[in-house]
C-alpha cells in the first residue's frame, strides 16, 4: 500500500446466511455446531419438509427469499445440472484444490461436463448384500461376510446359493425385489439409459443384460413377493426376506423397521461389484450474499471429521475415505453381530464406477422398473415387457429432446 493511501476496506459478513435442508439430509448436532463456529454471521439453518425439489425451484424462479446454502438430493442433481448459472461454480471458490479428499465418482457426479462444480458431496450410497446369518447358516450356506463375498461374487453364484436356499428353506428369499434388483444393476457399469452425446441407449446390451439377468433371478423362484412399507418389515422379521442388495443406508432402515432381529443380519460384497442408491450435495446459489464465507461453512460442514459425526447422527454415510479410518466407522455394529460393516463398504465406495447421468434420465429409466414389475407380479411375458419397455422409454426419451 503507498504511503498515505487510506486502508482498504474488508467487506463486511452479511448478516445472516440461511440453509436449506431436509430432515437426515445433515447431521442436525453438526448444523448446530456450524452456527456457533461461524458467529461472524447469524447462519439460519431450515429443515424443508415436502418436496424439496420443487420448493426450492419456486423460490429460485421467484429471485425472492432463496437460500445462500442449499441441500440438492442425488436423484435431483442431474436436472440441476442442466442449468448450472443457477449456482455458483465451486472451483471459483477453491473447490478443486480439496477433490482428492473425496471419492472421485461422486466429486464428478456433482460437476458439469465442462468442469464446473455445482454440488459439493455430502453423503454417498454405497451397496451391499444384506443377509441374514442365521437363515444362510441353517439352509448350508456361507455365512461369514468374507465366504459369502467370495463365494456368490458373481449374480450366477449368488442366484445358485438363493435356489439352494428356496430348497432348503421355501419360506425364505434372498432377493427382495426384482425392481431394486435390476436398479443395482444398471448401477454398477459405467453407462445408463442416455449417453453423453444426448443419445438414448437404453436398448443397447448393458441394459438388456440387467434385464436378462433380473429375469432369470424371477424365473428361479428366488425373488419375494412384492412386500411394501409395512409388510416388507413383517416379511423380514418373519424371516420370508433373508437378503436383500441395499445402500449403507439401509442400515437405519433395518434396525428401525425390524428391531427384533438384531444380531441376526450381517454384510457382504455385493455380486458383480458394488454400485451406488443415493446421496446428496449442497450448493450455493448464485443469489448466495458471501459466497467466500458460505463455502467456508460448506467445507466445515463436510470435512472428514464431521462426516464421520453424521455417520454416527443421521447415517450419513461418508464421501470422504479420510472418515472410514475413524473410530464412529471402524466399530462393530451390535445389530450385524457385531460385524466392522465399514470392511464392506468402505472397498465398495472406492470402485464404485463414474457413471453419466443425464438430466432425462430417470425419466427413461422408469418404464424398464415398471416393466419389470409387470413381469415380477402380473407373469407378463418378458419379452413383450422388454419390447413395451424400449417403446415407453423411446417416447419418454423424444418429448425430453433425447435423440
């Protein structure tokens, strides 16, 4: 600074700074602590109920009330992604210098192609076989989580292991779903219904072997009957559902749901490699008052640490490998016989595949789950469900500017 020149002003933080979120999106005692730590503004922090999506869109279409730091889910961020001036791009912030302290697919599946990042990572899905011990055992099958990883890594072994299991036991199934089976699938390689170029691929031998797949699982007899809500906890409970392929998540989910079976369940590898359900970002959108200060408060929320801290509050499972070595993580868990789960997932966050998702693709891809479903409870023919399903899927894909 020249001699006599007047000192620069420092800009001042905002008075507040508000967050959006939904109820388990983040650790509610780290949001709180993110207020104290950040005392230089008043963060307001919002538990959004209903549609958080469409809340969100409403109030940055109306430029009005919209928040400086917002929760985007993962289903969701694809769409978000097709109109990224909506926010702001991370790296402007310094972003790109932390990406290494995250799982590289999730990092990209919160950047646009041309490199902008939009959603910072908050949790991941990763996936896995949840079984139970005591029935496995009983029908002479493994039943450690290393055997079992082993010895059905591949669909056709694990489909071998649930028709030995239906014969010892045929009030027993190892898959649950023949919908969230197929979903897995198509999760576990790197293309899904529509490519990068914008092309609707959906037809092509990735999807049709998922299919293939899951159709062969049904005509095995090895897939439940459809159970929901409730009656998926009274099958479970019950012993009917004796696996199912789910995210880390769905631990909370088992032990809210059938609590009288802890002890009983464990986790394994999930066959053909594991793939990711789930799993959201925040973001700053451009009417963001102190983008500096809110990244700040961002980068805090989700460092290792506090990942770790929202494993353990809201089963938050972490984007960060830093966390899987802390001892919130690395526990045994009472509910999986004690077992240390994060020897599963932790190896399946790693190889989870960069998949591309585009902003039509859910879309696309719901008439393939419908189908599917038609097949699993109606004994529709598989291939008239195929045909149906591409046909669906192709209309879908066209109204959405898919070629």
């Amino acid at each position: 600074m020249a001699q006599g020149a007047p000192p620069r002003a420092v800009a001042a933080a905002p008075a507040e700074l508000t967050l959006w979120y939904w109820g388990g999106g983040l650790s509610d005692k780290v949001v709180a602590d993110a207020v104290k730590q950040f005392s230089q503004t008043t963060l307001k922090p919002s538990v959004i109920g209903g549609d958080f999506k469409q809340k969100l869109i409403a109030t940055m279409n109306g430029r009005k009330f919209v928040p400086d730091i917002t929760g985007i889910k993962g289903e969701n961020i694809a769409s978000m992604l097709a109109e990224p001036d909506r926010f702001i791009d991370l790296n402007t912030l310094g972003a790109d210098k932390l990406a290494s302290q995250f799982v590289e697919w999730k990092w990209k599946q919160g950047s646009t192609t041309d490199g902008k990042l939009i959603g910072f990572p908050i949790d991941i899905g990763p996936t896995a076989l949840f079984y139970r011990n005591d029935i496995f055992e009983k029908a002479g099958l493994p039943s450690d989580p290393a055997e079992v990883g082993t010895s059905m890594s591949t669909w056709d072994t694990f489909f071998e292991a649930g028709v030995k299991l239906k014969k010892a036991n045929p009030d027993a199934f190892i898959i649950d779903s023949a919908e969230g089976l197929f979903d897995k699938m198509v999760g576990q390689g790197p293309k899904r219904f529509i490519d990068e170029s914008n092309k609707f691929i959906g037809d092509q031998p990735h999807i049709r072997s998922a299919w293939d797949q899951v159709i062969k699982a049904n005509g095995l007899g090895i897939i439940a009957p459809k159970y929901d809500g409730p009656d998926w906890n009274a099958a479970a409970a019950q012993g009917k559902i004796a696996g199912t392929v789910g995210a880390a998540w769905f631990a909370l989910d088992l032990k809210s749901g059938v609590e009288a079976t802890s002890g009983k369940w464990r986790v394994a590898s999930m066959p053909g490699g594991p793939a990711n359900i789930g799993g959201s970002f925040l973001a700053l959108p451009r009417e963001c008052r102190d983008p500096k200060l809110a990244f700040q408060i961002v980068t805090w929320l989700l460092s290792a640490d506090n990942q770790a801290r929202g494993f353990t509050d809201a089963a938050l499972f972490p984007s960060t490998p830093a966390s899987y070595d802390l001892p919130a993580l690395t526990g045994g868990d009472p509910f999986f016989g004690d077992q240390k789960t994060i020897e599963v997932f932790g190896p399946a966050a790693k190889s989870i595949p960069v998949q591309y998702e585009a902003p039509a693709d859910a879309a696309v891809a719901q008439p393939f789950k419908d189908e599917i479903i038609n097949v699993w409870t109606k004994g529709k023919n598989a291939d008239t469900a195929w045909t149906d399903a591409v046909s669906t899927a192709k209309q879908i894909a066209g109204r959405q500017g898919v070629s």
